[in-house]
C-alpha cells in the first residue's frame, strides 16, 4: 500500500539506502503543500504581519524561531524579509506561481539537499508549482489559484494521475513501488518484503459485493444467502490477491527475493496467496511449521533457492565510495520578457509620470503644481474599507454587469452575494448584512449619478448596455513572434 512504502522508505533511509517511490500519495497532502499554501496566503495579504511572520517560520522559507524573535531588534534584518517578500509577490502576479515556486526552489535548495528527503522535497515543491502553473495557463488569477490549492489540500486522495507524487530520482536508487503500479514494468533485481503478510483491512464496513452465477457484480444488503455471498466474495478476493502475486513474481529480469514470516495469532496462511501457495505445494511435506515442510522441498526448477536462516540483528547498508557529485536546485526559469501584463489601475498610475495638460481655468486645478488637491474624505466610502483587493474589484465589476438597472441594489441581495462568492471574497459573518447593505448603496449611487446631459446608468435599457471590454482578448492565427515585435515597436 502507500503507507507501506512511506514506512519502507523511512526505514531504509534510518539505514543509509538510497530509496525513491510514491504510490499513489497525493502531491497535496504533503508538507510541502502546506508550506506553499502559508507562503502564497501570507503574499497575497501583504499587510497582515502576522500572516507574514507564520509564511517565514515554514520549512520553505527557512527561518526558526529565534531568527524570527531577532527581526524585532534587527530593523534592517526585518526590512530585507519584507522586502523578498514584496519580491516574490511581484513575480508571482507578473511571471506566474512556477516562477515564484523556483525562486523559493533556488533560496532552500541548499539547505534542503542536505537532508535525506530533500530531493523527495524538490520534486514535490516543483509539480505543485507547475500545477499551479497550469491554473494561471487557463486564465485564473493570483487569487483563485491560492482558492484552487486549498480545495485540493481539502480533498487529497491521489486518484487523479497527475496529482500523484513522482518519482524524485531513480538513479542508483531503490524503487519502492505497489504492486497495482508495477503492472506492466520490468526490473533487473524484485524484492518482494511484504508478500507473507496478510491485507490489513478497512475498520470500515463495507458493502458485500460478489459475482453471482451469470458473472454479474452483485451487492449482499442482508439477503438469506448472505453466508454463501461471504464464502463467494472472499474467494474473489484471494483470486485477485493470486493474481497481484503473479505480477510481482514476474517483475524481475535476473532475480527476485520472497520473504515470508511465520504468522502468529488468528491470522492464517490460507489469507496470503503466498500462504496458500505454499501449503498446497507442501501439503505432503513432514512437519509442522511451513518453515520445516520447505526445507526438504527439491529444489525444481534449479534457479529456486531457499534461504531459512535468520538475522539477528538490523542490517545497515554501506554504499562503496563515490566522488561526491554537486548537488543544486535545477536552473530556474528564464526572466520574464520586457512586456508585461498590467490592470489599469497600474497603467494610469505609470502614466502619471507623463507631461500633464495644461489645466483650463476656473477648473479648480492649481496649473504650477504637480498634484490634485486632496479630496474630503467620503464617510459612505470609509465604511467600506474593510473590503478591497482584486477580488472585490471583480466583484463589483459582476455586479454592475449583471444588475437589473431598474431594479434598487437593495432588492437584488443574491446577486450581491453571488458575485462576492464568485470572487472569493468573504464577509464577516457578523457584519455580513450590514455591509451588504453599505455596498448596495454605493452602487445605487453611481446607478443614479449625472454621467452629463441628464444620462443616468439606471435609465439604460438591457439593449442600450455594454458589459466592460475584456482584459484578455483572444488572437487566432497571429504568429507569437509577431505578436512579441508589435508589442516590442509599441
């Protein structure tokens, strides 16, 4: 199983053997799922202090408790973990979250290579961010991509494929795998360590299901046939256990090593197809023990050996001595092109560096200086300030687009909730109604404000509105490198 190979890698490594496998554990149920989410939350709440010191004390990002106690007496110290931080938040919104993931990659790799599961590490740290990568691929932003990670950690089950752990390196190294995965793979040397051992079982109860005559799957919910249903459903059992032994007998190109344990208890061999192998091909053996019925066995065909002698003691593993090869994080990706991507927010503000016009008089604009006189502040506005952020932004953009424009935002409370859900944004639950109807005031207001001559966004039928041009419009058949030199020229 997968816990079986997590615990047969943690012993081999306590003895020095170099081991890789995953089964089928779920990339997101791993340590460094967790330390990935704390980071990418604590980035994008940027002021939240508290949230940042938590992302700095992960694994990931490398600091202990002492180092974290120091920053209150080192201000320089603290100003350069706020200002990596800021770092990372920039690539992650301009380059994407694998970007972010390697930079992390590239300030750990050291530290975490020298730990023996260190590459296991990597490996992981690597595909969630190229999953990660996948989702701002399809288009989402910082914000859902952080929504998307967490619903993954919440359901972690490694069915599907891509989400399963990989293989962190197969180089001179054991390869632990299930037998279900090993269909199908050929290998020089098998052990097989665990095949006298018989299913553990579920403490959960199960539906009864078996193949009644005509071969069709049946389920037993208390039938008087139930006993007879039992007898066929662990024959069915033990048959597809047989034949999961046969894949693993088969796997080996040059050799295989079985091991068996005597069972004790009321566990029987008959439960284990090894077991059951092995008593049918010495039912007419002397002894009482399995271990004395296989002693006199002939040895047929010749390449069978049977070793009954036992280990006193736990073996280490002493690898030959190799010329140590460096060992560094892979090279990150390359720096993001010149171009970018910018919300308008951040392209009015880069503009405001440009030659202003002239201002007309009587506008209320001082012409010698540089700034707009500052504006009283708004007691409806400062209500809301509590809500801000991209994902509010979107919010209000839905809103706005999807609003009945006769219809008072008063009256419309489930779109206003809708759109928040949609956006991600949550409201405290006990000042949800209350800024519910705050928000829905606002927009009233700018529904019913003079945009000139009288037009009001309210008084606009269905047919005469315009939802917001897109901020990513698709290009069919326009070659990448055109696209990059017309971007390049303007």
């Amino acid at each position: 199983t997968n816990r079986q190979i997590a615990t047969l890698r943690q012993y081999l490594a306590e003895r020095g053997v170099p081991a890789a496998g995953a089964g089928k554990a779920s990339v997101f149920a791993t340590p460094q799922a967790d330390d990935l989410a704390l980071i990418l939350h604590a980035l994008q709440e940027g002021n939240a202090a508290f949230v940042l010191r938590a992302a700095w004390l992960t694994d990931l990002w490398g600091l202990d408790a002492s180092a974290l106690c120091a920053l209150d007496a080192d201000a320089a110290a603290l100003q350069e973990q706020l200002a990596l931080s800021a770092e990372l938040t920039q690539r992650w919104l301009r380059q994407g979250p694998l970007a972010l993931v390697m930079a992390l990659i590239e300030r750990a790799a050291s530290r975490l290579l020298a730990r023996q599961d260190g590459e296991r590490a990597l490996t992981d740290l690597r595909h969630l961010g190229e999953l990660l990568q996948a989702q701002a691929a399809a288009g989402f932003p910082a914000h859902a991509q952080l929504a998307w990670l967490r619903r993954q950690q919440a359901d972690a089950d490694g069915s599907m494929d891509e989400h399963q752990q990989r293989i962190d390196s197969d180089r001179a190294r054991v390869q632990l795998r299930t037998l279900a995965s090993a269909k199908g793979l050929q290998f020089a040397l098998v052990f097989l360590p665990l095949a006298w051992r018989p299913d553990g079982g579920s403490r959960q109860r199960r539906l009864l299901r078996f193949h009644d005559a005509g071969d069709r799957l049946s389920v037993d919910l208390g039938s008087p046939a139930r006993v007879e249903h039992q007898q066929r459903a662990a024959r069915e059992a033990q048959e597809e256990r047989a034949r999961l032994l046969y894949v693993a007998l088969t796997r080996a190109q040059q050799a295989c090593w079985v091991y068996w344990v005597e069972l004790v208890g009321k566990r029987t061999h008959a439960e284990v197809a090894l077991g059951a192998l092995l008593e049918r091909a010495t039912a007419s053996a002397l002894g009482t023990s399995l271990a004395e019925r296989l002693r006199p066995l002939p040895r047929t065909p010749p390449q069978i050996a049977i070793d009954d002698s036992a280990v006193d003691h736990a073996a280490t593993y002493h690898p030959t001595a190799a010329t140590a090869r460096a060992r560094a994080a892979q090279t990150p990706p390359p720096a993001a092109p010149p171009w970018q991507q910018w919300s308008f927010t951040a392209l009015t503000r880069r503009a405001s560096d440009e030659p202003r016009a002239a201002a007309d008089e009587g506008d209320g604009v001082d012409a010698d200086t540089d700034t707009w006189p500052e504006a009283a502040a708004h007691p409806e506005l400062e209500a809301l300030q509590s809500l801000r952020g991209s994902a509010f932004g979107d919010a209000v953009h839905a809103m706005f687009e999807r609003a009945e424009t006769s219809v008072p935002m008063a009256r419309q409370q489930a779109l206003i909730t809708r759109a928040l859900a949609d956006s991600g944004v949550q409201l405290p639950a006990s000042a949800a109604a209350m800024l519910r109807a705050r928000l829905a005031a606002r927009v009233d207001a700018c529904m019913s404000a003079d945009l000139g001559d009288g037009l009001r966004l309210q008084a606009l039928a269905a047919d005469a509105q315009v939802a917001e041009m897109e901020f990513l419009l698709p290009l069919h058949a326009v070659p990448l490198p055109a696209l990059r030199a017309l971007l390049h020229r303007h």
